[in-house]
C-alpha cells in the first residue's frame, strides 16, 4: 500500500510542476476543461462522451510522456547530440500524433451531431 502512496504523491508532485512551468500542459488541461463541458453536448452517448474526454486525455498523456523525454535529455546534455534529438523528436511526433487522433474523434463526434446519425 505504501508504493502506492508514494507513486501517488510522486504523480501529484509532476502535476502540480507542469502545470506551473509547461505551456502545452497547461494549454492542454485548459482544453479538457473545455471538453468536459463540450463533449456533453457533442456525444451522442456516453460511450461517445467517454471517446472524446478520453481523447483528450490521451494527448494530455503523451504530452507528460513528451516532456519526462525532454527532461532525461536535457538533464544528460545540453549540448547538440544527434541521438538526443531524435529523441525528442519521436516525443514532438508522438504528440502530434495524438492531437490527429483527438481532432479526429472530435471532427467525427461533430459529424454525427450535426448530420443526426452515426459514422
């Protein structure tokens, strides 16, 4: 029970850091907060409510994910390394991937509010 305290407090320690010091994280938790609300009047059930609030989440995720890989870098070099970029490229890549797949849960949800019926 105690590793879960602790992983606990260790996640709410990073929260509380992002959302200080991460424009993007920021940018993005001010877009769930949005979502909550929106999501309701977009989905057509919950399942959908479920899909679009999850979408966002799942870029919030990589997001975190992105910037724990632009941590360990920088903390190992500041200096240019070849090997360094790419991973933070990957991690650039990976949340723009994830902000596709939200536009698209989210252009799909509008679809099938506006037109009334299922994609």
């Amino acid at each position: 029970m105690q590793r879960l305290i602790d992983a606990f407090i260790n996640s709410v320690r990073a929260f509380r850091k992002l959302a200080v010091s991460e424009k993007a994280f920021q940018q993005e938790l001010m877009l769930l907060v949005l979502a909550l609300p929106a999501g309701w009047f977009v989905s057509v059930s919950w399942r959908g409510y479920a899909l679009l609030i999850g979408a966002v989440l799942l870029l919030i995720m990589v997001e975190v994910l992105n910037t724990g890989i632009e941590a360990a870098c920088d903390a190992i070099s500041r200096e240019f390394h070849i090997d360094i970029q790419l991973a933070k490229d990957c991690g650039s890549l990976a949340v723009l991937i994830s902000v596709v797949i939200a536009g698209g849960v989210w252009g799909i949800a509008l679809i099938e509010r506006i037109i009334g019926v299922p994609i």
